[in-house]
C-alpha cells in the first residue's frame, strides 16, 4: 500500500512562519527640553545615549511569538486590548520591523484595516480604482470587477454614493468599501483587521461568505477581531495573544472557550496553553522575507493594539 504521507505534506503548505517574533515601540520620555530639534537631532546621531538621555521608554509589544501559516487555513487574531494582535498583524505585512526573530511569507500579504488609507477627497468611484491599482490589479481588472465591488459594499443601496468624495462617506460605508475592494482580488495572504465589526449584519454575512471563498482558492486569511461570533463563524484556528505573548494555538471553538473564561465574569486565572505553536525554521522553502533580526525601531506610533 502506498504511504500518503508525502501527499498530505505537500498540500500544507506554509504561507506565513513567524519565528521567535519580537517587536518593540520606543516612547520617547516626556522630561523637559527633550522635545527640542537639537535634542532630536542628537538622537539620531547618538541613539543609545541619547535614548537613556531622553528616558525613552521600550515598550515590548510582541513577545517571542511563533507560528506556521497554512495555505487554505482562516486564522483568527484574538486578545484584549492592547494584546499586540494589530502590531503583529503590521509585521507580517512588512509594515513594521521586528527587533529579533524572522517572519517569513510565501506570496505577497495584503492588509486590510479599517483605517486603511484611500483618498477621502476622491470619489469613491476613482478609489475603487486607485485601491485596486495598489492591490496590483490591473485597469482592465478593475473595470471589470468594478461593478461587483460597489454592488458588494451596498454603498449605492440608499443613493448615488459612489459617485461622492469619501469624506462625505460614514465610517462603516467607508470601511465597507475598502473591504470590498480588497475583496475583489484573489490573495495569497489577507489580513484584516476588525473590518467585519463594521455594517449591519447583512454585511458581516457577505463578508464572512468572501472570506470562505479567499480560503478555497488557496489563499491565507488573518482575522483580528473582538467579535468572536465573526471568528466561530469564519476562522478554524485562533491565535490568542495576550500582553504580546501567544497564550494558545488551535481550534477555534478551544481557543475561544479558554478566553471566554479568561474574560468574562471577572475570572483572571491563567489559562491553560493547547499544542506549542510550531517553531518556525530559519531554512523552510518560503519566499519573500518580511521583518529581519537585529534592531531595527519601529515608527513610533501610538500604542499598539
């Protein structure tokens, strides 16, 4: 009898291999005079002493944090505020740096927030296609999907709206159409940040029915979300984070229920940890590196999410 293990190892196949992740903030200090141009100046030129100088503060948001990706899998990014689901989520991207470990990709992710940036003085008609020129479709492509998308994000349901800067959009019909332009490409790794906790539900719905179908066409997909009936309804595996470390790794429903009792009714206790995540290797056949090791600063933003 023929063994089919080979088989079944080659249809796993890894998208995204987070090994040993670390990524940290640096806050700069509040001390007086530090502000000052010569002051920032100075830090650039002599960051370490002036860092100490200055009380910059290193805020470790992501800790020592690894995973394996599979092509086909729907992951959810779940944890309370502050957890480090958005920061890690930004490194996988290629959007922030790490300060030790790799991340590996296979294929190019795309992120998707709901501040991801279209032009709100714009149309949303001439964002659909400069949102699409940046997802490298091309104009032919675009014109093509043109009318699904608009169709997807019902922005016209109630009014000729496509045709009207996005300034004058709500945040969930903004937040709409930026997902359902994402949502008109094929990709080999999306990532979408708390996008389906927009619209009413009919949205969410048609939402969560793209996502299966990004799933069966060999795609990778990272959901953060604090709506945990959208990860039960679209993810089969949750990544749990908590203060920047990976509490649990596995199904969805024992992952979710571990954090049910982690947050709710007051219950604190530490939670029991399912299978390690899979130690990634520096040598798997991926491509596309993103983040590398070292000490490389991430842009000082506000606090992670």
């Amino acid at each position: 009898m023929a063994d089919t293990a080979p088989d079944t190892a080659r249809e796993r196949i890894p998208t995204v291999i987070a090994d040993g992740v670390d990524i940290v903030y640096r806050v700069n200090g509040t001390g007086a005079g530090r502000g000052s141009a010569t002051a920032a100046l100075n830090r650039i030129l002599r960051r370490k002493q002036a860092e100490k100088a200055a009380g910059v503060r290193r805020v470790h948001a992501v800790r020592n944090v690894s995973f394996v990706a599979y092509r086909g899998e729907a992951i959810g990014l779940i944890g309370t505020n502050g957890s480090g689901k958005s920061t890690l989520l930004k490194a996988v991207a290629g959007l922030l740096p790490v300060e030790r470990g790799r991340i590996y990709t296979d294929g190019q992710p795309s992120l998707l927030g709901v501040n991801a940036a279209l032009m709100k003085d714009l149309t949303g008609e001439r964002n659909v296609i400069l949102g699409g020129l940046a997802m490298g479709m091309s104009r032919e492509e675009i014109k093509a999907r043109y009318q699904e998308i608009v169709d997807f994000s019902g922005i016209n349901e109630k009014g000729d709206f496509i045709t009207l800067p996005m300034r004058t959009y709500s945040s969930g019909m903004a937040a709409r159409l930026r997902f359902s332009i994402a949502a008109a490409k094929d990709h080999d790794v999306l990532l979408i940040d708390e996008a389906l906790a927009t619209g009413d539900r009919k949205f969410q719905k048609r939402s969560e029915a793209r996502i299966r179908e990004l799933r069966k066409q060999a795609g990778t997909v990272f959901l953060v979300s604090h709506n945990n009936k959208s990860i039960r309804d679209t993810c089969d595996r949750v990544l749990w984070l908590e203060r920047g470390e990976l509490r649990m790794d596995g199904p969805t429903d024992e992952v979710l229920r571990e954090y049910e009792k982690f947050t709710g009714d007051g219950v604190t206790k530490k939670p029991a940890k399912s299978a390690k995540p899979s130690a990634a290797s520096g040598s798997a056949g991926t491509s596309g590196t993103s983040g590398t090791s070292g000490t490389a600063e991430p842009a000082q933003a506000a606090v992670p999410s």
